[in-house]
C-alpha cells in the first residue's frame, strides 16, 4: 500500500477519568467520618493529592484543617482526626501514640486511618498492640495510579524498589497488579502482555489472578499492550549521567510528582517557584525530548520569534493593537514566561555542569559503556573520591565500572571503597553492604585462574604495564554479561562514528549517541519479533524469567503499549520510548512505581 | 479536568494562609472551633460482602455514570473464573487451586476455623475475615506460610508472619525460616520496621550469618546522638565479627571519633591567631577522615607528630596516600593562601641538594586547585611552567593568562601568526604587548609562518 495515512494514529486514553475515580473515592471515604475534622496527610501524598482534589473540595466534605503528618506532638482541637497515609509502620505508631496520649488526658476523639493504597496487616497489627485498635477505624482509598501527563503514569511508591529489590519484601506486588486491573476495568482489555524479571512474573500472575475472579467483562475493546520490566534487568541505564533536557533537570533539580522546584538562581529574583513539567508546557514540550546541545539553539530562536511576534505592535492602529491585545498577547506572555524560565534552567545547568568538569565524567561514562581504556576510568573515579566532589556520583561511577566489568577485581574494589570511606565518611560501608545486596557494586570472587596467573605476571614486568594487563585478563576471564548484552544487542554504536544529535537515527541519542538504553532496546526488539523468539542467548544473559502471553480472543495488534517499570524509570528512558513510538507509529505509555534517580544511600 | 483554581493551588501549596500550615508550633490552632459530633460514622465491616470496593468506587454525589461501569456495572457481567483469557506463566511454585472456590462453610464465621490454609490465604488476601488459631501443628502453621509465599502476596507473607512470631519459640521460628530465603527476608524486614533490631542480630547469628549480624549492630551507631556515647558504642562493635576489611574501617571510625572528641575539646576554647581570623564554621565532630584531615592542615598545620591533631598524624594513623594528601593539604593551604606551604609540598631535593617540583597529582590538577582559590598569577605561573604535556600546559596558560608562558611557547613553536594573534588580546603598551613586539621584530627569529 503506497499510504498509510488512512490509518489513525491511535488515540491515548484520556486517563483524567483515573484522577475523577480517586477523587470520588476519597470524597465517599471523608463522608464516612461526618461532620467536622482535621485531616493529617503524609508528606509525600501530598503532591500526589494536590493533582487530583483541592482545599475548596476537601473543605466541601468537612474537612477543617490540613496538616502534614510529622510525626510529633500535634496541637489539632478538632474532635475529629483523620489521617491519610502510607501504609508504614512508623506513621502508624505515631497515630497510636497521639491516641494513647488523648486517653491519659481523658479527651474523648474520633480517629479514622485511611490507608492508601491499601492496607497492611502489620500497620493494623500495630494499633492491636498499641491497644487503640476499635479506637480507630480504618479504611482504604485504593489511588492505585496517578496519570502524571498524557502519557505518563505513576504509582507514586518511591519505596518500591527498596523494599522490593534490597529488602526482598515483596509487599507492593499486589498492588501493582491492582493498578493493572484497575486500568483493564477502566480502559478496556490487553490484548498481549509481555515480561521479564521476577517481579514483573509476580504482579503478572497477581493481576491474572484478580482478572479471573473478578467479574469480567466480555468483547471489552482492547486497548493496549502491556510490557512489564524489572528495574534490575537494566540497572545499566539509570546509572548514567541524563543529557535529555528533562532527564537533565531531573538530575539537576530533581522533577518531584511532575513537578519541579526552581531556586532563586534560576529564576533570578529572590524567590524559588514550582513549576509543573507536563505537555501543557508549550516551551518544555518541545524541548524535553532533546539533546541538551540542541537545547541553547532552540530556546534562541523560539525568542527571536518573540520579540519578532512582539515587534508586530509597532505600525498598528488602534483597532489592530486591540486585536493583538486581546488574541495574541496573553499567549506571548505565557510563552514569555516559560522561555525565560527554561533558559534561566539551561544556564543554571550550564554552570552546575561545567564547573564540576562534566565532560570528563561523560567522557569516563562512555569509556565504561564501551569497556576501553578502564585503567583510566579507574584513574578517573579514584581522584573523583579523593577530591570529595558529589558523593553521589562517585557512587554512580563505581557501580557503573562494576556492572560493565561484571565486579571490580579485588584490589580495585578494596582500595576505591576504603578511599570512599574516607572521603565521605565511614558509616557508608553500609552502603556498600546495600550495594552488594542489589548487585550494584561487587567484588569478584577470587579463586578464579586467571587470578593467579595475573599476579604471577605481574611479578615480571613493572607496575604500569601490570595495570594494562590486568584489563586484559579480566576482559578475558569475566562472563561480563554487559558486554555481551551490549554487543548481542548492539547497544553502544561503533566509536568513531559521526552523530548528528539533531538528526536522532536512534535511541542512542538520549545518550549523546554513545549507548541505546538496554531497558528500551528489549522492548523494542520483543515488539518486533512478538515475543522472545531469538532473544533466548539475551534471556539468559538476564537470568531468564521472561514471558509473552497473549489473550485468547485476540484481535487487531494494538499500537499503544503499556510499559511498567518495576522499580522506576528515568526520563532518558521515557524520551527513547517517545522516540520508539514515533518511528513505530505508537503509542507508549509509561506506567511506573516512580522516577527513579536510584537513590543509593543507606 | 480537574484543575485547581489558581487561588486553590496557592492556598495548598503555601503556608501563608491561616487554616493550612505545616507549622505545629502555630498558636492560631489552639482555638477552639465548633466541632459537630458524628453519630453514626462508625464502619462496621461486613465481611463476607464482595461489594465493598464496588460501593465505595461508584458511589458520588456527581455523576459518574460515565465511570461507573469500571466497576459497579461490571458485577453484573459474567464471571469469567472458568475461562480464563489469560493463561498461567509459571507452574512451579503456584499451589493447587481446587477448593478455591468458597466453600459454603466459609460464608459463616463460625467456621473459619475449618478453613484450609489456601482458602484462609486467599481470604486475608481478600481482606476477609479469617482465623489462625486452628493452625496449631508446626506442620500447619509451615503450610499457611508457604501457601502465603506461594500466592506473591508480601502484605499476606508478613501477617502470617507476625501469627508465627507470637505463636513459636524464637528457637523453631528461626530455624525453620532458614530454608525460606522470601519469608526470612519478609521477617528480617518487619523486625527492622518494627524497630526490633536486637532481634534482628539474633536471628542472623542464628543463621550464621554473621557479617550481616555485625554490620546491623553497627548500623544502631547512627541514632546515638551523644558522641561520648556514640564513641563507646563503636569501640563495643570492635569485637564483632566483621569481614576483614570492614573490620579496619570499623577501628577507624572509633579511633576518628575518638581523635576528633580530643580536638573539637580543644579547639572549642582555641586562642589561637588562625582561630580568629578563620572561625570555625562547625564542629569537626563526624566529618569524614579527609574533612579532618584538610581541618587539620588547616588549622594545625606544622604541628609535630606527637599531636592528634597534627596532619602527620592523622595521616599516619589513617594510612592516607601521599596523592590523597597532597591533594588536601593543597587545597587547605591554597585556601588560607600560604603559597609559601604550597611550594614546600612538592619541593623535593635532590642528592646534590638541588630543590625541584615533583608531584603525585598531575600539575594541571595542582594549578586548577590553585586557580580555584583565587592564586595569584604568578604563582599560577610557576606551575603552569611545571605541566609536562606541553598541549595542557599552552591551554593551561592560555586559561588562566599566563602571559609570558603563552608568549615563550608560541616562540619556541616559531608560530608567528599566533603570536600576533595572542598580541591583539593584550593591553597596548603592556609589558607582555611590548614583548611580543620585540619579538616580532626580532630579525633572527627564522618564523615557521
């Protein structure tokens, strides 16, 4: 067929309907508790709560004062005392106390916890202990997903990959395969769903399980595929520095529940402001996906055509100007305002990023990807400690150079942590110990041949050369699964190779052209083949736990595609799956735990 | 869309409005408002009612027709248990599911108690009501938690959990946690949430594992806020079992702290010139070995050995490398701009006594660090002059307008161009403007351009 456009590009969803079913939720939940009450929310709901329902709603059921939970003495006079949280153990101490302590004051209250989520048996354990369980009533308020833009969303858990991936609580399963279902009764039926990782099994079979006994309903449309991954199938990506605009400011200034807080040096006056980032944002929408070297060049232009667009004024008359005024005007305000303060962000990425040498921890980066020059890499890390600059990626440096290499030889991993230890202090050998746990920061086991004769050569020739040697042999020795991974699929392109960063020919862009997120590449080629089929050497080079099933009544392939990182997903992820689906002709919508920068601290 | 009013957005967002602050100290809350009392808002849960969400979901006082098929109408739709249109990935660890259906019996609560363990899974999973007292053999009490372990369910893993915990000696339970890698880790986890660390450090010494057992205990370090206190608790963690290297580090977090308790008692009344003209910004108590290392160099530098204090010692004690020390130890002594002390940190002599330069860091590091506080040019100058690769040396020089540098490498690279280049950036009539002429003029000079 010579055209395709008769085909429509699908239509997204329109996943506001999930923020109007929270809110009613919540509304019916507050009903239960009539009349007036003070309401403590816990801190981080509170973006996540700001998106959906606001002071004038929450003042329409009741609701008197709003505070934050803290966890210390409270000064409420409210007879009424309702408290939406997490379902954490702490939280829920703290509420037994505060009610303990009103009954020796021999003050009489009502309480009322709603979980969200869900609940817990252990919180709920907690208040039987603390004998206030009758004393407090509890429900839930199941805000499983919360739509963050049009095509991306959240769960808000950024707990979820500790608990799930060092602490092996698997605690956030079932909700995860709640928020499927929950889509699926909302939004019609997958047609396929595909995955890999252990979690990414367990929410699958929990979701499957809620779909067979839950009420179904028959010929739904389907409406989408879904892709399930574990954030440590690809612990590679996020541990790399972001150069997509978004990606940059998330680094930078850390994008919190869609939204981002600016400071005073960026907005030059003397107050910081929140700025939400989503597609409303005409100014960030175009540039969000980009390169930051195309970045400067754009937001130049798009200021020139303003004052050009501001310039028409002069020569108007009257009825002209009062046509402006009222048509043009308050658009080139708002655009006004964005420009200035996307360019006020870029310059104050600029000086963050030149003043701490960026180019030479982007150019140590690469080297890691491509597994050359090591020694140097190594070199580069260990001065990077000694000079105490950002403890956080010194730690990013390590576990990159330990994932590529498979593990860091002994040595190597003996020095560098006692050097880290000593720069930013002792008490983070509890963070190696964290480390070691994910298997983010490792050191080879010993024992291995190669070892031995390693050292017996290095007898023989000056320390120099033993160091290049020793990149040899542990090349040679390591089953390095990154580099396999990388080579199977072709994720780091040959060196050398122009990249014009304006003209992306693939994912690799998000990267400056020098990797292709591997997360992003799996997707990529199981979408295209429609399963794992001839994946299988890359399959158990991940340690297997893939799946692909497929619905029985099956229809047309769908072209939007659900992908849910278990874990979290950083933004560089999100714009190679934009670009994905522009080549592809789909659509991709992100369903996540959280936006990870992988915390990594104890 | 849901779109808050702007004034609704600055009313959540900051606290400068009355009724809504973060602020628990605020005397605005003492008063008393009227508060209505509730009557009849206590919930009483029906447990045996599969409606619940439903209700809760489709109710509002808005009309929701649009949404209410998500769930409400769906109850009316056919159950589709039997047909499942999507299959099974994994059969290994899911149990039978026969009998999953409910039995008559479990629709009266009398006879939880009769519940096998897959069907009281599947109910506290559910939310419902359920019953644990009947499983009393330990071979019961093993097959509700695998049952548990083997539905994925962490919320239904911890619950049985917390039945086993109150129910079995420490002795069983750990015992036979051992051979349950997932409910081991579900355990260890509530135990750390709940706060119960001293147990924790009993079952992993229980389960040999013995590393982890010591690094638990250390961790208990961090919520002691009194440092004497804090100080004695690591040197009790220096019996514990680490793992060799650990071990070493562990030894020296008690001997910093120790050392640093020594200083800051003496430093808190210091007279001294250097504590006046540079007050101290905080305490040194905590900070890493390196911070204390540059604190030393900076305020007791040239002390002897003898002294805790001095930076020999501590970098003595500590096994700092001589890079990692030059490195801070510049960057103190740069800071107070003691270019004298700069000098003799790389002044070597040689066996004819001859002084030179040598330096563990590579000179372009050294004149960043140099340039960063602010040195003046010509000592910038002198270690410019000292970078071997003669391309960072130009581009060092170039960068921080070390002139005669870039003049006398231009000369020596008889790249006359440049140097006319380099002439245009000058002042006119400044002394390196007025060198360059001389060298331009200069007719011996065979030019390469």
């Amino acid at each position: 067929m010579a055209h395709t456009e008769w085909r429509d590009a699908p239509e997204l969803p329109d996943f506001s309907l999930l923020k109007r079913l929270a809110r009613d939720q919540l509304i019916f939940l507050l009903e239960q508790l009539p009349g007036k009450k003070d309401l403590f929310i816990d801190a981080d709901l509170m973006s996540p709560l700001d998106r959906i329902a606001n002071v004038t709603i929450l003042k329409q059921h009741e609701v008197d004062k709003l505070y934050k939970v803290e966890l210390k003495p409270i000064v409420s006079s409210s007879d009424q005392l309702c408290f939406l949280i997490r379902p954490r153990i702490q939280t829920v101490k703290w509420i037994s106390d505060l009610v303990n302590a009103d009954k020796v004051a021999g003050r009489f209250r009502r309480y009322k916890i709603i979980f969200t989520p869900q609940k817990f048996y252990a919180c709920e354990t907690v208040l039987e202990e603390q004998g206030v369980y009758g004393d407090v009533t509890t429900d839930e308020w199941n805000f499983y997903i919360l739509p963050l833009d049009d095509d991306i969303l959240s769960l808000e858990l950024p707990e979820f990959f500790r608990d799930n991936f060092l602490e092996g609580d698997q605690r956030w399963v079932t909700t995860a395969g709640s928020a499927l279902h929950l889509l699926q009764s909302v939004y019609g039926s997958f047609s396929k769903v595909y995955g890999i990782g252990r979690c990414a099994k367990m929410v699958y079979e929990s979701w499957r399980e809620l779909m067979e006994e839950g009420e179904q309903r028959t010929r739904q449309p389907e409406f989408a595929k879904v892709f399930l991954v574990d954030r440590d199938v690809d612990f590679v990506t996020p541990l790399c520095s972001q150069v997509v605009y978004e990606g940059l400011v998330d680094d930078l200034f850390r994008i919190k529940c869609g939204t981002v807080e600016l400071g005073p040096d960026v907005t030059s006056s003397d107050k910081s402001i929140k700025v939400m980032l989503n597609s409303q944002d005409k100014v960030f929408s175009e540039i969000r996906n980009e390169h930051f070297s195309n970045v400067f060049g754009f937001l130049s232009q798009k200021a020139k055509n303003l004052q050009t667009a501001y310039d028409k004024r002069r020569g108007m008359d009257i009825q002209q100007m009062k046509a402006f005024v009222s048509d043009e005007l308050k658009g080139l305000k708002q655009e006004h305002r964005l420009l200035s303060l996307h360019i006020g962000a870029s310059e104050s990425m600029m000086k963050k990023k030149t003043k701490q040498d960026f180019q030479e921890l982007l150019k140590t980066e690469h080297s890691l990807l491509e597994g050359f020059e090591i020694r140097e890499c190594i070199t580069y890390i260990e001065e990077h400690i000694n000079r105490q600059v950002s403890m956080i990626d010194s730690l990013r440096l390590l576990c990159l150079l330990s994932i590529t290499e498979n593990g860091l030889l002994s040595k190597d991993y003996r020095s560098l942590k006692a050097q880290y230890l000593q720069s930013y202090g002792i008490k983070h050998l509890l963070t190696f110990a964290n480390l070691r746990q994910l298997g983010l920061l490792e050191e080879q086991q010993a024992g291995e041949t190669l070892t031995v004769m390693e050292s017996k050569v290095g007898k023989l020739v000056n320390d120099k050369t033993v160091g290049k040697l020793t990149d040899a042999f542990s090349s040679l020795a390591k089953k390095s699964n990154f580099r396999a991974l990388s080579k199977r699929l072709a994720l780091v392109p040959k060196s050398g190779e122009e990249y014009d960063l304006r003209v992306p020919r693939d994912m690799a862009y998000v990267f400056s052209g020098a990797y292709i997120p591997l997360s992003c590449k799996l997707i990529e080629q199981v979408l295209e083949r429609d399963g794992w089929t001839g994946l299988e050497e890359v399959t158990r080079m991940l340690n297997g736990q893939e799946f692909a099933v497929t619905a029985r009544n099956k229809t047309d392939a769908q072209r939007i595609v659900l992908v849910m990182f278990l874990g979290g997903c950083t933004f560089s992820e999100i714009s190679a799956l934009r670009f994905l689906g522009k080549e592809r002709d789909a659509y991709y919508v992100k369903q996540i735990e959280y936006m990870v920068n992988i915390k990594l601290s104890i | 869309m849901t779109r808050a009013k702007p004034e609704d957005d600055e009313y959540w967002n900051s606290s400068k409005f009355k009724a809504f602050t973060f602020d628990d100290e605020d005397d605005e809350f003492s008063q008393l408002k009227e508060s209505k009392r509730a009557v009849n808002s206590i919930l009483v849960d029906d447990d045996d009612e599969d409606e619940e969400d439903v209700e809760r979901v489709s109710w509002s006082g808005e009309p929701v027709g649009s949404i209410s098929w998500s769930v409400k109408e769906t109850a009316s739709s056919i159950r589709s248990g039997s047909e499942q249109s999507f299959p099974k990935i994994d059969t290994t660890p899911s149990l039978s599911k026969q009998g999953s259906g409910y039995s008559l019996s479990s629709l009266f609560k009398g006879n939880l108690h009769d519940l096998s363990p897959e069907e009281t899974v599947r109910r506290m999973q559910k939310g419902r009501a359920f019953s644990l007292e009947k499983f009393c053999s330990l071979q019961d009490k093993l097959l509700l938690l695998d049952e548990a372990v083997a539905v994925y369910d962490g919320n239904v893993i911890t619950a049985v959990l917390i039945f086993l915990k109150k129910s079995l000696s420490k002795e069983i339970l750990f015992r036979e946690l051992m051979a349950r890698d997932v409910a081991l880790r579900h355990y260890v986890h509530y135990l750390k949430e709940m706060g119960e660390q001293k147990l924790v450090v009993e079952l992993l010494k229980a389960l040999g594992r013995t590393e982890d057992m010591a690094l638990m205990h250390y961790k208990e370090h961090l919520n002691i806020k009194d440092e004497s206190r804090r100080r004695d608790f690591l040197k009790s963690c220096l019996s514990l079992p680490f793992s060799q290297d650990d071990a070493t580090h562990v030894q020296d977090h008690y001997t910093l702290l120790e050392r640093q308790i020594i200083i800051e008692a003496s430093d808190k009344k210091a007279v001294a010139e250097i504590f006046k003209k540079f007050p101290r910004k905080a305490s040194i108590l905590n900070m890493p070995i390196i911070t204390t290392l540059y604190y030393s160099c900076f305020y007791h530098y040239g002390e002897s050995e003898g002294t805790f204090s001095s930076p020999s010692n501590i970098r003595k004690t500590f096994r700092i490398s001589e890079k990692q020390y030059i490195l801070t130890a510049l960057g103190a002594r740069a800071k107070l701009k003691s270019w004298f002390d700069v000098d003799s940190l790389f002044n070597t002599k040689n066996w004819l006594g001859y002084t030179k330069k040598r330096s563990p860091i590579g000179f372009h590091r050294v004149v960043d660090i140099l340039h960063k506080n602010s040195a003046p040019v010509q000592v910038l100058q002198e270690y410019v002059n000292l970078i071997d690769d003669p391309d960072l040396k130009l581009s060092g020089a170039l960068k921080y307008k070390c002139h005669d540098i870039v003049i006398n490498t231009y000369r020596d690279l008889k790249d006359r161009q440049q140097l006319i280049v380099y002439r245009e950036k000058l002042e006119r009539d400044s002394p390196e403007y007025r060198k360059i002429q001389e060298l331009l003029n200069n007719v011996q000079i065979r030019w390469k351009n």
